[in-house]
C-alpha cells in the first residue's frame, strides 16, 4: 500500500513520487494550502495539499485529527525558511496529487500531546496511549534493549529454552496465581513466579547454558516497579562459580549500555559485601550517587543517662548510627527537621535526634541540640571525629531496632539526596554479594530463606549452617543500579543431602519436602552438575533507561496498581457454566446492613 515510511524520507527523494500511508496529526490551514503532519511507525512526514488540485484538496479539508490516510505525491524541498530542524525529515514534504481516507476517527478522549494525563485515562485508552511519542520510544527503547541482550547471549552459547506456564504451586515466596484444572476437578495449577526449579532441571539434562525471556507472575502488593505479570530475563549455567557467572553478566550489561546509551559502565563492576551496604546505606541496594552514609556510634553511647539511645546501644538486635548532612545546618529549617520526623516515622522510628553544628571548632559550646546534656564530652568529641562534620552540618541519629534504623535512615539518606540536590547524575552500578542464608520471621517464628531455599550456602557453612542460621552466608548476588535491584542470582544447591537440609532449616519435613519438591531432590541425584544464575527484571531495567518512574511506562498493555486492567475490564465475572466445568462455586460474602450481598473472592470445590 505504501512505496515508503513517512520517517525514512529524506533529500535523495526529490523530484521522485512517493505513496505514504499513517494518520494524520497536526493539520493547519495557512492561506488556503493545507499542511498535515502524517505518522506512521517509522516517523512523521509533512505533506501539503494545494487548492489548484481540486479534487485531492476537497478530501483534505475533511481530514481530521488521526484519520488514516494514503497520499501520493512528489517530494520536494520545503521553501526556505520553513525547514523544521526537529524532524528528521525537516527539510522536504511531500506535495500530494491524490488522498484516499482509509478510515476515519471519532474526535479523542484526549490530545495526543496534550500534558499531565491521568495515568486511569491513559490506560482506559492505551491504544491511544501507545501512539504517543513518548510510548512510542519506551517501547522501541524495550525492543532494542531486548535484541541485545539476545543476541548477546546466543553469542556466548547460551539456548533459549521455554519453560511451563502451568505449573505446581509452592507457595514459599510470595502468592501465587492459581489456575484451577477442569480434567483434575479440584485441583489447581499455578502461574510460574520464577522459572527457577525448570531451569535448574534443565542443567541436570546437560543444557548448561540456557536463557528465556520469560513472564513471570506474582499476587502480592503493588507499587510502582512492580505488576502482577512481569518480564525476567532468565538465565542459568553449569560449571560457573559465581566470579564466572558475575564476570559474564557484566559484560552483557556493559555491551546494553554501550550500544544502547553509550554509557561505559565500569570493568569490573564494585561489588559491596551485604553487611557493609547495610551498614553504610542502611539497604542491601544502595544508591551510591546519594553520598550521605551511616555511621555506626552505639559503642559511645551505651552507658549514657539518655535512654532512648542506651537501651537499642545495649541490644544485641538494636542499632545507633548517625547520618550527617552537608550544611544541613544552614539550609534546613527547624520545621523542615520536624517533617523528617513524620517521614521516618512512615517506617516505625520513634523520633529523629539531631545535632545543629553552629561551629565545630568550639566543641560542645559550638553545638545545638536537646540530647547534649545526656552525651558526654568524650561521646560528642568521638562522633563529630567519626562523621566528618563541619560546621554548618547537621547530624541526624536513628536509634532502635536495626531494621528500623536501616529502614528508617536509609530511606531519610535518599530523601535528603533529592531535597538538597547532592545526588550524582552519574549512574551508580554495582554487585552485592555475600547475603545471609536465612532470617529468622518472628511472625511465624520461623527460619525463611532471604532469597529462596535452592541458594547454595557458602563452603565455610557447609557443615553448620542448620546448626545456627543466623551464621550462613550464602553464595549470593545481586546487581544494584542507581538504588534499584536489577538482577539477583546465586549458585543453587547441586547435591540432594544439602537440599534437604536447607529443607529442614526452613522447618520443610521429610513428608512435605517429598510431596511438594520431590521431582528435584530426584534430579538432583542423577548427576547434577555444579550450576548457578540470575534473572533480571526486564521492565525496571528499560524503566531505568527510559528515565520513567513506573514499569508500566515501558509495558505495552500494563495493570494499574490494584492489578486490574481498564482497558480490558479484567479481572471480571463468568458465567455459572464455566464455574460449573471446573467444579467450582463462590461463596458469597456476608451481606451488610443496607447493601446487598457481594461475592466473596475465594471459591470452594464442589
């Protein structure tokens, strides 16, 4: 239908007659000749239609925004003065003999350009959304990062293999999304959260190096980096240990940066273990263009009257750190300071202590605080030493739980970066590797695997790690960018006798280990080799790249925050029938006083 793509003329065009097909956008009528900016995929042309051509300009006058057009017509340079240096093809249009309106267009629900579009209409109307520029690049953008990492990856012998999307539910991480079987009446499959247990049998079956571009599903909380179906890029290997996997994996995402942004991301990348990025960043994926860190000062505070810091100072679980900030003092006011405490608060601090240094070459007369008279001389001296601090710094103190502290301050460390502006533009790639093997879930009063149970422990821990999980480190590794976890990988567990250890750390019985993972604890006798990998989150590494807050910038057809679909309507109702099939009904829910009775969201097999 077309001898061309709007975006791919150019000036070797002139004087030849060409046939574009796309919608019309801008149309602007300017004493009698009638311009129209025509779309397609490849990018826009202007074609101009003159009144002397009767017949094509009578069409063109009923032309309306995003109809869909052909055109023919001869390509010719724009007069001088009128070259439009945005457009690729700024310098030429196309002077139309004939138009055909291929179908026409209901006037939008909104304007294409139009600015600070809720993202409800954006979604109820994504076909609309998608034509914008802006998501035309962030799809274009996830495409070419995609290809890439592709053809990086057969480069390097790696096989992509699909896994199930019907699968077993194991509910060890977070809920599945489960799939009720009609041929098995009341019984369900579940949507797969991970490939993990497939691809690690497919290292059994001797692959070695495989990789998918694959969704995954989980039913849990939303925010803005995550949906309810997400892409990973999965990837699994034998024979590596984590230094040959890690080494790999970077040079994929150095060779994505390069081609995609000309970004030189470093070689090799730093790495973090996970107790010193806690430590100084209060986070196991610490954004280092913020430069604020924490300090440790609990040992110069554990025999002081205030009991706010002593008592978390003497806790074995507890945790004192100090945050300072550069000039705080002089730029932030005391009830800037009191509307950090209601933020930290958002994280289960009880309060934020501070201390204002007027001038730090007066020692204590030089600060201002309400917690100095509970610090001694020796305490105050030993903390502006170890913070750094100047005057005109403010130095803010998280004590309490170390959760709380980490959290707390950790997230006041970001915040700080942004309201102050002492965040780097650079971007801040790194490994941290080294997790614990466990932590301990007071509310089930049980041992949960951090990352989950197929993580192989360290060589150290081999031998003890069921005795104190507290102590396992495991052979873990995850890539942090710019404050975001993009990858996260391990070498997995390749010997039965270590599997059902983990098993048991994680109170999985003999019985329960066999029923729900047996098919890999037999696999995994039949010669397992030594294997490991990684999955990166696909959609927050093109929302990274994008420059967009929100994954669902860069999905073509997303969910909103409470996983439902506008467009679509999903999720939605069906009809007894289908209940009927697969050996269901619901139960309905309570009816309250007023309102009539709604259907509960569960439903019974019967």
């Amino acid at each position: 239908m077309r001898s061309h793509y709007c975006g791919a003329l150019d000036e070797s065009l002139v004087g030849q007659t060409v046939t574009l097909c796309g919608w019309a956008g801008r149309r602007r009528d300017h004493g009698g000749v009638i311009f129209v900016d025509l779309r397609d995929a490849q990018g826009v042309a202007q074609v101009v239609f003159d009144p002397t051509d009767k017949e094509s300009f009578a069409v063109a006058e009923s032309v309306r925004t995003e109809y869909v057009l052909r055109v023919t017509g001869n390509v010719r340079r724009r007069p001088a003065g009128t070259v439009n240096t945005q457009l690729p093809t700024g310098s030429i249009e196309v002077a139309v003999t004939k138009i055909e309106i291929l179908n026409r267009a209901d006037a939008l629900p909104f304007q294409l350009d139009e600015p600070g579009l809720s993202e409800a209409v954006r979604l109820k109307y994504r076909y609309l959304d998608l034509r914008r520029d802006f998501m035309q690049r962030n799809i274009r953008l996830r495409h070419r990062v995609v290809k890439i990492l592709r053809r990086y990856l057969e480069d390097n012998g790696f096989l992509e293999v699909e896994t199930p999307m019907l699968t077993r539910s194991t509910p060890e991480g977070a809920r599945d999304y489960l799939v009720p079987s009609r041929t098995h009446p009341g019984h369900f499959f579940a949507l797969p959260q991970s490939p993990q247990l497939f691809k690690q049998l497919l290292m059994v079956a001797g692959y070695e190096r495989y990789y998918q571009v694959v969704r995954c599903f989980r039913d849990e909380d939303l925010r803005a980096d995550r949906q309810p179906e997400f892409t990973q890029l999965d990837i699994e290997t034998s024979f590596l240990d984590e230094d040959g996997v890690m080494a790999i994996m970077e040079d994929m995402m150095r060779r994505l940066f390069k081609e995609v942004m000309n970004l030189d991301l470093p070689n090799p990348l730093p790495r973090l273990s996970y107790a010193e990025a806690v430590r100084r960043f209060g986070s196991d994926r610490p954004d280092l263009r913020v430069p604020l860190e924490l300090v440790d000062v609990a040992d110069l505070v554990k025999n002081v009257e205030f009991k706010v810091f002593r008592e978390p100072a003497n806790n074995p679980k507890g945790r004192v750190a100090a945050l300072r900030v550069p000039s705080g003092g002089e730029k932030l006011t005391r009830s800037q300071i009191d509307e950090y405490t209601v933020f930290v608060g958002q994280y289960g601090a009880k309060g934020l202590a501070y201390i204002k240094v007027n001038d730090a070459a007066k020692g204590r007369d030089g600060l201002q605080s309400p917690i100095l008279k509970f610090l001694p001389d020796d305490a105050i001296a030993e903390i502006m030493k170890r913070t750094g601090a100047k005057t005109g710094d403010l130095i803010f103190f998280g004590a309490d739980t170390a959760k709380v502290v980490n959290d707390a301050l950790g997230a006041l460390r970001l915040k700080l970066g942004d309201d102050l502006g002492l965040k780097d533009e650079a971007w801040k790639i790194l490994w941290v590797v080294d997790f614990p093997m466990f932590e301990y879930d007071a509310e089930s009063k049980r041992w949960v695997a951090l990352h989950h149970p197929f993580t192989s422990p360290k060589a150290d821990a081999m031998e003890s790690f069921d005795k104190d999980p507290s102590t396992a480190i495991a052979r873990a590794y995850d890539m942090v960018l710019n404050g975001s976890e993009i990858g996260g990988g391990s070498i997995r567990i390749h010997r039965t006798d270590v599997q059902e250890r983990v098993f048991a750390t994680l109170g999985i019985d003999h019985d329960e280990a066999r029923a729900k993972f047996g098919f890999l604890l037999d696999a995994l006798k039949f010669g397992a080799p030594p294997h490991g990998g990684i999955a990166f989150g696909l959609d927050r590494v093109c929302a990274i790249m994008a420059g967009v807050d929100s994954i669902r910038d860069v999905i073509a057809f997303p969910k909103t925050q409470k996983a439902s679909c506008l467009l679509t309507e999903a999720p939605a109702p069906v009809d007894e029938k289908q209940l009927r099939e697969l050996s269901l009904r619901l139960r309905v829910a309570p009816k309250t006083e007023g309102e009539p009775a709604a259907v509960a969201g569960d439903v019974k097999s019967g």
